[in-house]
C-alpha cells in the first residue's frame, strides 16, 4: 500500500521514479504468487470498503506529498463478491 507520509525506495536512494521501484514491485510479485499488484514509487492511501455482498478495495496516488491542497488521483481498485473467489479490476 502506498504511504502518504514515509519515503520509498527512491526516495531513500535519492533516485527519480521508474529506476528501482518498478524492478522492487516485480520481484515482490515474483516471490508471492498471490500478489495481484504491486506499485512501490507512489505516494497515497487506501480504501477499503466492506459490505455483506462484496469487498472493494482502492488506492490512491497525491501528486505531492508535502502540500496539504495536492491533487489526488485514483490508481488501482480490485473488488470480490461475497462467495467467490476471483478478484475483479475495477
């Protein structure tokens, strides 16, 4: 999940967006088959919303994480229907 807040890779390593995060995300996946999605650069939060019927899950990028009027854009979602088991993008 992203992080409004903590720095990622990049920004430890000091390096723009798309040299590490991208190769992190991928073995991520590699090493845990279940992981539907991985994205390791952005800066943002989650929502999870649960209901008797179905469970959606979206997440969120902030253009810039140190101005409190940023603008926010939605990335990915994945949303399951109760009794089933597939996840379905959103």
């Amino acid at each position: 999940m992203p992080s409004v807040t903590s720095d990622n890779v990049n920004d430890f390593l000091g390096v723009p967006p798309g040299f590490v995060g991208p190769v992190a995300a991928s073995l991520v996946q590699a090493a845990n088959g279940h992981v539907k999605w991985a994205e390791l650069e952005g800066h943002g939060y989650g929502v999870l919303e649960i209901r008797p019927d179905a469970c959606r899950m979206e997440w969120f990028h902030v253009r810039e994480r140190t101005d409190r009027d940023t603008t926010v854009r939605r990335v990915k979602a994945y949303a399951v229907r109760s009794g089933v088991s597939r996840l379905v993008v959103q």
